[in-house]
C-alpha cells in the first residue's frame, strides 16, 4: 500500500473523528444550557408524513405534530427548509425564525442530519406546490451522535448494510417495504390458514432429541437438569404428535435452527411453516400448497405472476406435477425403473461422472440424478413427487411401489420451497426407519434423524392418515419480494464475527 494512499485513509480518519466530536460537542453545550433531548421522554404525534401528503384538502390549515429523522435541511438566513422522515415516508417542513422564535431558530440551525425532531405546525402547500408543515414548534427529541451515509451515494456495502440493519433502513427506504411485506406475507399466510380451520399452536424450541430433518443441530446445555439440549431443526415430531392427540388441523410458523453454512440460501436460523392435517394426503397438500401460494401472491402483491431475477413466474396456471422417476426420464433420459440393483445404479453414476458414497443405494443415486440433472429446469412452479424411501424417513410408502413414498417437494426459481408427505403412522415402519438413519449416523452421517422413543410411543397409540406440509416462509418472501440473498429477507442474518 502506498505512503500515499496510507496518508489519505488517516486524513479521513482525522476528518471522521473531527466530525462526531462535534457532534458530542453539540450535544454537551445543550445539557450545559438545560437544553437535554435524552431528559424528553413524550412527543404527542398525531400524524404520520403520508397522512399529511395523502390527506392534503383535510388537513390544509389545520395544525399536526409530526416527529421523525432530519434527513435533509436548507437554511436560507430567517427562513430554512428541512425534510422529516418517519414510518411511512417523508414530509418537508418550512422553518421561520419568526414563527418558532429567535433563540429556538439559532439551535434548529445546528441541528445535524439524523437528529430526531418533533414538528408542530400548520399544513401547507409552498410557493412550488410541496405540501409541507409550517412550522410554530421545533423539539429535538434525540441527538445522532454518528453520521449517516451521503445522501446521494446511500449505503451501497452488503456487508455494513447486513450487519447495521437500523442505519440500513434509514437511508434506504426499498429496505423496509421488503420487511413490511414480510409481516404482510406472513399475516395472510396465518389469515389463509386460520380460514381453513386450522389451529396455530407453538411447540419446543428447545429439544432432547433433534428430529424430523436431516440437519446438523446447534446444542446447548441446561445448567439445571444437567444434560444437553438440542435447537430445534423441524417442527414435526411435536405436531404430528398434537394430531395423535386429536387436534386434526394444526400448524406452526416458527424459528428453527441448523448448523449448517452460509449462502444466499442458508442461514442457519430461517422461519418455517409447518400444517398437519388428519384424514388427508401429500395429493391434499399439494391442492392446499398451491392454493395457498396463489392466494398469497394474490392477495398481498394483487397478481398470480410475479417477477423474479428477471423472469416472470406464472403462479396463476396449475403447477406442473411429475414423479422423481418421470422428472430424471424427461431431463436425463434415464429410466431408473429398468435399473434393477443398487450395484447398477452406482455403476451408471459412475459412468455419468455423479460422486456417491458407498452406503448410499439405488434411491439415493436417482435423488443424485434428480439434483444434477432435473432442478436447473424447474423455473416454473414444479411439484417433484414419489420421492425414494432411502431419502423419506418420515413419509408414507406408496402402496404400490415400496420403495417409493408418498412425497413431494415444490420447486421454483430451481430452489426448493415446500416439502411435504402422506406421513409414516406405522409405529413399526417408523422403528425401522429411525434404525436405518441409526445405522447412518454409525456410519458418519452427522444429519440422519435418530430414534425418538417418546415419538414411536405416540404412534403407537394410533395416529390417523395424516398430510404434512412444510415451508420455507423466507425463501417464499425472496420470491414475492424479488430478493436474490436470504439475507435480504432477514432483518438480523448471522454474520460472521468482524476482527
């Protein structure tokens, strides 16, 4: 690095440092002159900057208080100009020394841009058509003793943007019009739940037994009970046990966590919805997860076609429906049904150049097809169905062919978004099943599920046939929000420790 380039960055330093001491300074002076804005603890509002500029013939004349950020300000000798923003946007306001007072106007005019400000005053439309506040009243509520980004330029660093999400959502409003469709989304997915009888219900966050995923587990210990707990990874185990209880519709929108790494698709804390439905299966589930993508889609953005990274995605039409078998046949023109042994299938992965590892069988091997092969198609909404056993410990065989299950997973965008099975109710299958990812994790898998007593005893004592269904809700908001990073769905993705 340059001497140069070394005296540049420390002038800038200099500069940075010069500048919030001001700041304090500011803020010193006014204590010193009884002037404290941390001692004001009420600020009455009684409108937002939207219903000002919505509601503009209303409220011509009359007086409103407004408080918010100061994002800009023009001070032109008696008279100054400033803009206030709030939750729902900015309004500007016209300041005279005349109307709020001499000594009042001397410290507007040393107010900083972030400073939070309440604005009394009287609305308007200038000269130029702007509607604004004149202002009789100005009170600084908060002192900014940081400065923010320049104006023009905004806050452009992912990374700063990602792990300062407050200042974030200050200088770049796009930001949190995507973290109130967020709320919005999930809202209708509740509504749209709530108005098919189903009932919301919270289960542990905190498990003995991680279960009802193939996931690494984040692990913590209780102090008092002496014994390690799990983060929770899925949310099944407990709510198909509220079914064998009789509750026959129920679901939960929730936190779970894995120990996995990061990406634009990972982060190892996401929110997942999971239903179960009694007397229903995966063909229900799939009725029901289409319905609830269109009517969400609908209801909240007012269209089944949304725009991702470019390409329009047609959530109106009926989703394409095709077996994992059908879906290797269309794209890698390999019937898997005429391979007869798990020999030949690891010989034909070899031949297509596929890695597998030896304890995997001929199930496995199509699911490595199907990943290579198939989900760079799947653009369009996409159920993939009759997933392999060796990959379905919770699923329900198909009656008949075995060595199949009753599943699907939903793909768009070529992601996966929804999972979803005729759930496994034989105790005795579900043993066997559990003994099987046993014999994996023996075996090194450090993601195969393992044997839930408590969970088999429930299924012992009988749980009807039963539809579960399972959702990415943040992976579902990156596609209605047309965000390409899981993280900019997040409000507080994990980041990684700065030096």
């Amino acid at each position: 690095m340059s001497k140069q380039h070394n005296e540049t960055e420390q002038g800038e330093e200099q500069d940075l440092n010069e500048l919030l001491k001001i700041k304090r300074d500011k803020l010193k002076e006014l204590q010193e002159a009884g002037k404290d804005p941390f001692l004001i603890t009420k600020f009455v509002v009684t409108h937002h900057s939207q219903d000002v500029m919505n509601n503009f013939e209303e409220l011509e004349g009359k007086e409103v208080k407004i408080a918010g950020r100061l994002m800009t300000k023009r001070v032109m000798g008696k008279a100054s100009f400033c803009h206030i923003q709030d939750r729902n946007g900015k309004v500007q306001s016209y300041v005279r020394k005349d109307a709020i007072g001499d000594e009042a106007y001397v410290d507007f005019k040393h107010y900083d841009i972030g400073d939070i400000l309440g604005i009394q005053g009287e609305v308007f439309r200038t000269k130029k058509g702007e509607i604004s506040i004149k202002a009789s009243s100005v009170t600084l509520l908060s002192k900014s003793l940081q400065i923010l980004p320049e104006k023009y330029h905004g806050l452009k660093d992912t990374d700063i943007r990602y792990r300062q999400r407050y200042l974030d959502l200050i200088v770049n409003p796009e930001v949190k019009d995507t973290f109130i469709r967020r709320t919005q989304i999930i809202k209708e997915i509740r509504h749209f739940l709530d108005n098919r009888d189903y009932l919301e219900v919270e289960t542990p966050v905190l498990h003995t037994i991680p279960g009802g995923a193939a996931a690494r587990p984040f692990i913590t210990h209780h102090n008092a009970l002496d014994m390690e707990l799990y983060m929770r990874i899925a949310l099944e185990l407990h709510l198909k046990r509220l079914i064998v209880g009789g509750f026959e519709r129920v679901y939960e929108i929730g936190r779970v966590f894995r120990n996995e790494g990061l990406s634009v698709r990972h982060n190892p804390e996401f929110t997942l919805l999971e239903l179960y439905e009694a007397y229903t299966d995966y063909h229900g589930m799939m009725d029901l997860t289409e319905d609830l993508f269109r009517t969400v889609a609908q209801n909240v953005l007012g269209t089944t076609t949304v725009t991702y990274d470019g390409k329009d995605i047609d959530l109106g039409k009926p989703f394409e429906r095709l077996s994992m078998l059908e879906a290797v046949k269309k794209y890698a023109s390999i019937d898997f049904d005429s391979i007869p042994s798990d020999d030949e299938a690891k010989k034909l992965a070899k031949e297509h150049h596929i890695e597998f590892e030896p304890r995997h069988k001929k199930g496995d091997i199509l699911n490595l097809f199907f990943e290579h092969y198939v989900e760079e198609h799947l653009e369009q909404p996409t159920f993939i169905m009759d997933h392999p056993v060796e990959i379905s410990p919770l699923a329900k065989r198909k009656p008949d062919k075995p060595e199949y299950t009753e599943r699907f997973e939903l793909f768009i965008t070529k992601r996966e978004f929804a999972n979803a099975f005729s759930e496994l109710n034989d105790p005795i299958d579900q043993r066997m099943r559990f003994g099987h990812q046993e014999a994996l994790r023996a075996a090194g898998d450090e993601e195969a599920n393992r044997i839930d007593e408590d969970f088999l005893t429930a299924l012992e004592y009988g749980m009807p046939p039963t539809g579960g269904l399972g959702i990415g809700i943040d992976r579902l908001i990156m596609l209605l929000t047309n965000s390409y990073s899981i993280r900019d769905v997040l409000l507080f993705p994990t980041m990684k420790n700065k030096e």
